[in-house]
C-alpha cells in the first residue's frame, strides 16, 4: 500500500467534555480535528502464517482401482498406465481456505481428476500426463476434512484414488463459564507467592474441566494486584518468544484488570511475564476458548451503548447500589440478533463511592469468582469483557463494592452459531507506537493532537478481514480524556486524494485516563468496509498512542 501521510481539515463537530464519558453535556470543538493517515509496513497476515499447517499424503498412499472404482483383486492383471499415482499436500491460506498440491504421474494420456473436498463440494478437472494441479477452496465453516483425489484414465480403462487429512487454521469461540484459572494469593494452580519480576507464571489452559486439549487460542481477564513498583504484564503462548507487547501496565499500590485473546501453545498453557522491577500477584479468570471447529463465527459492529445508569439506558437510572447485580437484555436489541452465545463489550464504572470492583455474568447464572473491572473511589476506569449470553439473551452485572457506581456498557460484537468470523491468532506484535520514530508503520511518529484522530489501516486490500484484537494504551497523556476506536468510512485512495470526508466523532468509550497516566485496554476493532481503523484523542491535550496486535477474524470468501 502507498498511502501517504495527510492532514485533513473538515467543520467543526460535537464532541463530549474531556474527562467524562459520551452522553454528558457537550460543547462544540473550536477547530477541526487533526488527523494523520499513516502507510502500513508490514502484514499481520504474513505473520499468521507461521500458524499454517501443511498435510501431506504421499503417492505410495495411492489406491488403484478399476474404471467403476471397485478395488482389483490380488493377482488380477494391471490395466494400462501401470504407474498412475498422485501425491497429495494441503497448505492453509486462510482461516477457512486451503491449498492443495496434486502431483500426478501418469503415462502420456487424457485423465479426468475428481476433488471432493469433505464438505459435499467436488470440482472436476481435466489432465493430462504427469502434471501438477493447484485447487484452492475456501471452506464455509471452519473443521477437519478428508480431501479425497480420484484420478481416471478411461483409455487405459484405471482409476486411482489418494486422501489427505486437513484442519482450517481458523477458529471459533466456545464460551465457558467465568471461571478462575490462577491466584498466586491463594497459591490456585501455583505456589503461593508473588510472580518475581522479570519473570512468567504459567496458566495450564488444554484439558483444565471441560476445556479440550488442542485449544487454540483462550480468551482471560487478567489481574495484577499488591504491587510495589511500577511494570507491565505480557501474556504470551508458552513454548514461543516473548515478544514486544504488553498487555497490561501498572504502578505502585495498583490493582489494574485487562482482557487478553492470546494464543496457546502446543502444551495447552499460556504465560503471564512480569515486567516489573518488583514482585506482583496474578489472577487469570477464562471466559472462552477457540478451536479449530464449527462453534460461534464473531460479528463485529461499531460501537454501540447498551447500558448508561447516569440516564437510564438498560436498566434503573442511578447509580448501582453496592453488593447488587442488575440485568439487561442483550440479543434482540440494537443489531444484535436473537441466538448470540456470547457477546463483546467495554464496560466503563465511573463516578463510585469506594473501590471495589464489577462482575459481568451470564443472565441466570450464578456469581462466579471473577473480576472484570476494579476500581478506586472516584475513578473513571473501563475494562473489555467478552462475556456468555444467558438463555434468555442477557447479562447481568454485579457491583461488588460496599457503595453506588454508574454503568456504561457498549457492545463491540457477538459470537454466534450464524456468525462467519474465524479467530486468526498472532504471536503478540507492535503495529504502532507514535513515540517511535522507527516504528513498524510510518507516518505514526509524536502523540495525537487534543480532539484528532489516527487513521491506521489494517487490511485495506482484504474484504474478508472483519475485525481485530488489539491492545491499546495511552501514555505520556498531557491531560485527561478518554480513547475512541471506530472503522474509518473512506478508502485509502480518498486520503491519498485529498477527498476522504471527515468521520462523525465516535460516541463510546474504549479507555479513561487521567493525566500523567499510563492506561491499556483490549479492543476488539471493526475495520468496517475498508480495513482502516481510527483511534480517537477524545481528550483536549495530546497523547500517545500504543498498539500491540495479537489477531484477526476473517470470514469466508466463497467464489460461485
């Protein structure tokens, strides 16, 4: 991609006061805000493909056959073309799609070839001779299928036949139950002592309860807690490099919650570094897992308010009492369908009377020992949550504190058994740090300007890529504010024009800072039709801006 760095000017635009969350009194920005488009260097997807697998058959593996496919029997006399064989390889190309390697070796005559993929699609191919065919095919639900390759050579009146095993690379969420996983407080599935610094706990994910062996990916809400200095947290899939991106940052005395999507690795665990100069307490709660079989595709969408106890949206107005949970229906309300397994949000407390900290659960459930956001009095703090839907299409929230809080909740997405998007792992990687002059993407260097926005493109050449699992955080904050993540509507030929239109300014939140601070949370990204994701400074002072990448999801592109 060759898009240049821009700035773009447009009207002014209602916007939310800095500091406190959409849907508060308003005042109109004094000038357009800034925005820079900046040009993508490297591909996220050529990273994937270190999880893409090849399958092989060999030729030996050839069964030979009469012309109506009976196998011969022993001593019966070969037909014609006694070497008629095909060898058989299936690389991964995508989440759901495949490429298949078929080397024939024939005598010099016509030959029909027949691809009967597994999932009741076959293709017919004509041959002829010792020839290589490359069938590619795009499956509509991710799984394991047997590939089978018949080869028919009617003049030598022979038919062989070859089959090779496959699993998509894509994945699909199963939700779990909010289920702890790790307490190094109370020594659960580890020794009871603080995770040293520079240093990993090790969460054991494959065949925990009802969690398979093979899972590919695990979905967390990780806690770092009783901490003396400042660090970050990065979770990683054991057995792999750790690499250059954090998930979680923390300073001295708190107690900072963040959701991870991150690989697992080939022993079923996931790590959890310590980047600190002193010891900390974890805590690991799961809420989902991805396995490479027809589950719950995810639906990304632009982020939409479910919840707001300051007006009354969703549920009772005022703030939530202390040690009291409150529902609110999910499926069947603004875009999300009814069906939905499970669902994404970013839930926001602001406004609390102590610290304490929510609980978000299926609706009918019960309680379960987890945390999604922990809190101090006073503090506006959000947190993402991918949460099980209940029964009956909703969710509840819990507020465990002793005093009142308000509620925001916006939904990102939804997982269900309809839903195409297949999970994409990554090995965590930086996409962008505006205080890096050399970072993996140009035009992103020095913070963003109060009230603009960063126009980052993804995958703009990619239709099948509906959304992405990204690690933002904010540092070297100059003041107060508050991160909006929304899909750009212009293509990166209207910026490299001069014609891109100025989006409206996003109404949710993803994260809350105050100045001087360092802040992350996981975000979930639609880049809506054009692969471009903006990142919003919603704040009146300038900012920076880092994000790490740890996925994607990708649907099916079928060809007729």
């Amino acid at each position: 991609m060759r898009s240049r760095r821009l700035v773009v000017s447009a009207a002014a635009i209602v916007a939310a006061v800095v500091g406190v969350l959409p849907g508060t009194a308003q005042a109109a920005d004094p000038s357009a805000p800034a925005v820079r488009q900046v040009t993508k260097q490297s591909d996220p997807k050529k990273v994937g493909a270190s999880h893409f697998r090849t399958f092989t058959s060999g030729a030996d593996k050839s069964v030979r056959k009469g012309p109506s496919g009976v196998a011969r029997a022993a001593g019966v006399a070969a037909a014609g073309n006694p070497d008629l064989q095909v060898a058989l390889s299936a690389t991964n190309t995508g989440a759901h799609s495949l490429q298949l390697w078929a080397d024939v070796t024939s005598a010099d005559a016509a030959l029909e070839v027949t691809v009967s993929w597994g999932d009741g699609k076959v293709d017919k191919l004509a041959a002829s001779g010792s020839t290589q065919l490359l069938p590619l095919h795009t499956y509509a639900e991710v799984g394991e299928y047997t590939i089978k390759v018949g080869v028919n050579d009617v003049a030598n009146n022979v038919h062989i036949e070859n089959e090779v095993a496959v699993v998509t690379s894509g994945s699909e969420f199963t939700p779990y139950e909010p289920t702890r996983l790790l307490d190094t407080r109370e020594g659960f599935r580890a020794p009871k002592a603080k995770v040293a610094p520079y240093s990993s706990a090790r969460v054991k994910i494959g065949g925990y309860g009802t969690i398979p062996a093979g899972v590919q990916a695990v979905v967390l809400n990780v806690t770092v807690t009783n901490t003396t200095s400042a660090g970050h947290i990065t979770a990683f899939d054991t057995g792999n490099q750790r690499p250059n991106a954090s998930n979680i940052n923390f300073e001295p005395g708190q107690t900072v919650p963040n959701l991870v999507v991150v690989p697992v690795g080939n022993d079923g665990s996931v790590d959890l570094y310590n980047g600190g100069w002193e010891s900390v307490d974890l805590i690991a709660d799961i809420t989902g897992y991805f396995m490479p079989k027809a589950a719950n595709g995810y639906t990304p969408m632009d982020p939409t308010r479910f919840v707001d106890t300051r007006e009354g949206l969703g549920t009772n107005k005022g703030q939530v009492p202390g040690q009291t949970s409150f529902g609110t229906q999910i499926a069947g309300l603004r875009g999300v369908p009814q069906g939905v397994k499970a669902v994404a949000l970013n839930v926001t407390v602001t406004g609390p009377k102590e610290a304490g900290h929510l609980i978000v659960y299926p609706g009918g459930g019960k309680i379960p020992l987890a945390s999604n956001v922990n809190f101090t009095a006073g503090q506006t703090v959000a947190n993402s949550v991918i949460v099980p839907v209940g029964a009956d299409g909703s969710i509840n929230i819990r507020n465990n504190a002793w005093a009142g809080a308000d509620v925001v909740v916006d939904v990102v997405g939804y997982y269900s058994p309809a839903g195409k998007g297949a999970f994409m792992p990554l090995s965590p990687m930086r996409w962008l740090d505006t205080r890096d002059p050399e970072g993996a993407i140009s035009g992103a260097f020095g913070p963003i300007a109060g009230r603009g926005y960063l126009a980052v493109p993804f995958f703009p050449e990619d239709g099948a890529v509906s959304a992405y699992v990204l690690n933002t955080t904010v540092t070297n904050t100059a003041g107060g504010g508050f991160l909006s993540v929304a899909p750009d509507p212009n293509t990166v030929e209207q910026y490299e024009k001069g014609t891109a239109v100025t989006p409206a300014r996003p109404g949710a939140s993803t994260l809350n800072w105050t100045k001087g601070k360092t802040v992350p949370n996981l975000v979930q990204a639609s880049g809506g039709q054009n692969g471009i994701v903006d990142f919003w400074n919603q704040g009146w002072e300038k900012t920076d801006l880092v994000v790490d990448i740890s996925g994607y999801y990708e649907n099916p592109v079928i060809n007729p």
